[in-house]
C-alpha cells in the first residue's frame, strides 16, 4: 500500500507537470525541467517512474515498415487494407515494468484499431489518448482506472461501445454511456451509441464532461437537469443535428468550444451570471439566428462566433470591454448592436468595427440594452421556441386570443414592427429549423 501510494504521487507530480507545460500554465522554474527519458519496448515507447511502473507515452504499429533490421516489419501505413483490422490487448507489463498508465495522445490517430483492451494494473489514462481513431469500434476500460483525462475518445467517430466492468469503484456504464459511481458526472458517449434524437440527460448528472457527447450527430435536442451547471470543453462538439438545448438558470461558465459545429442549432440564451463567451463557443453555428445574452457578460474570445453565417445581429451588453481575435467572421451578415458610448462602444471600437459600416460585421446604436428573460421567438414566454409561440401569434392574427404586455412586445420586436402577421410566423419556424 505504502509503495502504490509512493508511485501515485510520483506520477501525479509528473502528470501534472506535463499538463501544466502543455496548456502554458507554467510554474516558476517548470520550464527548465527536463523531460523524462523514453525507452522503446517492442511497439510501445513508455516512461520509467519510481519503482517498476511505467506510463506508455505511444504505440508504434508502424514502427519500421519496410525496415531490414532483423525486427518484424512495421504495418503499412499506406494499406488501407488494415484500417480497422486489430484487436489491441495492451501488456500489463512492458520490460518487465507494471503499466499503472497511459499518456497522453499515446494511441490516437491509429487507423488500424479495431479495439483496444487496457489491463488491469492501468489506473491513469492521459488527455486526448485514443482520440481520431476513425475505426475504433470498441474499448474496454479496466477496473483498476481511477483518473480519466480530456477528450479521450474526441473524434472517435466509429465508437460504438466503451466497456467498463460492474466491479469498477469509480466508473459505471449506463446504456451503454460512461458516469462516474454516484452518476454525478457524464464521461462519454460514444459516438455511435444510438441514444434518440431528444435524449434527455439523467437528473443526477452535474456535469457533462469534455467531449463527453461529441460527435452525437443524431441528437436533434438536449433536456439538461437543474442542477447540471457545468461543462468540459466540447461537450457537445459536432452534435451537428442539436435544434435546441436550454442552459439551466444556475450555469455560470461556459466552455470552449461548447457548441463548436453544432450547425443546427437556431437560438441559445445564455444564463444570467455567465461573464465571458469562451473561444469558439459557438464556432461554425451556421444556422444561429437568435443569441440572448445577459447583462453579466463582460468578454467575448476569440472565434467566440466566427462563421455564425446567418446570425443578423447580436444585441451586446453595455458592460461589454473585451473582444477577442476572430470573434465574428468578416464576410457575413452580422451587425453588433451597441449602447452610444457605453463600454461597449469602445470594445467594438478596438476591435475595428465601424459605425454602420460599408461592409459586415459592423456595430450600430440601439436605444437600450436589453437584458432578455426569453428567447427571440419565446411569444408565450415558456422559455422555449416551439409550436406553442406560433399558435400564440395564430390565435392574436384570427381574433381567438389577444397578444398583451410582455407577449405582444415579443412578437413585435421579433420582426421590428408593430403589425402582427405571417412574417412573425415564419421568424418563429426560422428559428425553430434553423431555415
């Protein structure tokens, strides 16, 4: 117990360096570290720690294809005969040394996988290491497996089950989707589990993981509990088929590349609280028509909203101060709606907009910052665009119920004026299929 607990932490500290050296959050001195040796073993080059344990840090399967040195020959990298075609069973033991991990990108882009079997010694899998595995069917995790990293199966796009045993202490399989234990924390789905096209998240989930439903490209909508107020970077990349999702009242962040590709999605309101729309949050949103913003938001990344073609104007708060590189794309549509020298205005200004500009994107005045408690399209203010706001709009045009107060301002502002007819319809079904 004494010695595991030793290699735990030896290769915490590690791991974590090598995190930190990665995402540029680099400690005093960190730089100058150098970098543990590589050994080769057969197909696997791995890393040495204290005691006999290592962490394989790549598998080679192509390692010296065509070579004449006395060792079998590599796969041929250009077959694509293989693609697919292996069925890994990683060694417990390499060198005679325990595998207790596997780092990270150690076993991504590897066309030839079919699936992968991880023994029972391996506790730690690294960021991103099965990632782009286009012919990866299947993975089975061992029992052993406390620590999972970032996007590990991200663009696995041929994933159809992750194997987890029903003795394991810290993970579950779900239908076939991983959690953690106490299903507090949705891991992964993979990418050709059919779960529906409305799937409903479980109401104990709080928090969706990186890239944990990347790739879901049937899901056409997304019911999140109340309490699921957090979220790993592309959770819900390339969920390409994504029509509506609503963000909980209690989200307070964000993440990058949230929504990145979900090219159906038509509207998202932001909570109240959230201050910074992160780097390609809604990158490639090509059919966002509606963005509601609260009052709190301070800051937009970069490519916050690049290549949201369709998007015709984005109403920004007064508190707005910061713009990032990229954050609307230069050839489209958009006009950005600023408060007369507001903060905002100034940001705008930085970031090289110009007041009615000649050419898109560029800012101009509106009267007031709105600080929106329903979507664009919400006419019966439930907090969903649906074929209830059309029915709504319906009755008030054929004289069966009357549009007032906040209802009516809706309908209105939706299409810029006060006559209610078949144009505030088909703003509304714009929005709900994003066409």
């Amino acid at each position: 117990m004494k010695l595991h607990t030793k290699l735990m932490a030896a290769l915490l500290a590690v791991l974590m360096l090598s995190t930190l050296l990665g995402s540029g959050l680099v400690t005093v001195g960190a730089a100058d570290a150098p970098a543990p040796e590589e050994f080769t073993y057969l197909r696997y080059t791995y890393t040495a720690f204290e005691g006999d344990s290592v962490i394989i840090t790549a598998y080679m399967p192509y390692k010296d294809w065509g070579a004449d040195d006395g060792d079998p020959d590599g796969l041929d990298p250009f077959d694509n005969d293989l693609d697919g075609t292996i069925d890994l069973v990683v060694p417990a033991t390499i060198d005679g040394k325990t595998v207790a991990g596997i780092g990270e990108n150690a076993f991504n882009f590897k066309a030839c996988l079919n699936s992968v079997t991880l023994p029972d010694s391996v506790w730690f899998i690294g960021d991103f290491a099965f990632a782009a595995n286009n012919y990866l069917t299947a993975v089975n995790l061992p029992d052993s497996l406390t620590t999972m990293g970032v996007g590990l199966f991200s663009d696995a796009i041929a994933l159809e089950a992750i194997t987890v045993s029903a003795t394991s202490e810290n993970f579950i399989s779900v239908d076939g989707i991983i959690y953690n234990k106490d299903k507090s924390v949705l891991y992964f789905c993979p990418s050709q589990l059919n779960v529906g096209t409305d799937f409903v998240v479980p109401a104990s989930v709080k928090r969706i993981g990186p890239y944990a439903l990347a790739n879901q490209t049937a899901i056409e909508s997304i019911t999140l509990p109340d309490g699921c107020t957090s979220f790993g970077e592309g959770a819900f990349y390339k969920c390409t088929s994504l029509l509506a999702i609503d963000l909980p009242r209690g989200v307070r962040e964000l993440a990058p590349s949230l929504f990145e590709n979900c090219s159906s999605l038509g509207a998202i309101k932001v909570p109240l609280g959230v201050t910074v729309i992160p780097e390609k949050c809604f990158f490639r949103c090509g059919a966002l028509l509606s963005v509601a913003l609260p009052r709190t938001i301070t800051k937009f990344e970069d490519a916050a909203f690049y290549f949201c073609s369709n998007l015709p104007s984005l109403p920004v708060p007064e508190g707005l101060t910061s713009i990032g590189t990229g954050a609307f794309t230069y050839d489209y549509i958009l006009r950005v709606l600023v408060v007369k020298d507001s903060p905002s205005e100034a940001a705008a200004i930085a970031h090289g907009l110009v007041l009615d500009g000649p050419t898109a994107p560029y800012y101009t005045y509106a009267d007031a910052f709105v600080d929106l408690d329903r979507y664009a399209g919400d006419i019966s203010g439930d907090d969903i665009v649906d074929i209830d706001d059309i029915l709504a709009v319906r009755g008030h045009m054929f004289g069966i119920t009357e549009l007032t107060g906040d209802n009516l301002e809706a309908a209105q502002d939706l299409v810029g004026s006060t006559v209610i007819d078949i144009d505030v319809i088909l703003a509304i079904r714009a929005i709900m299929f994003g066409s």
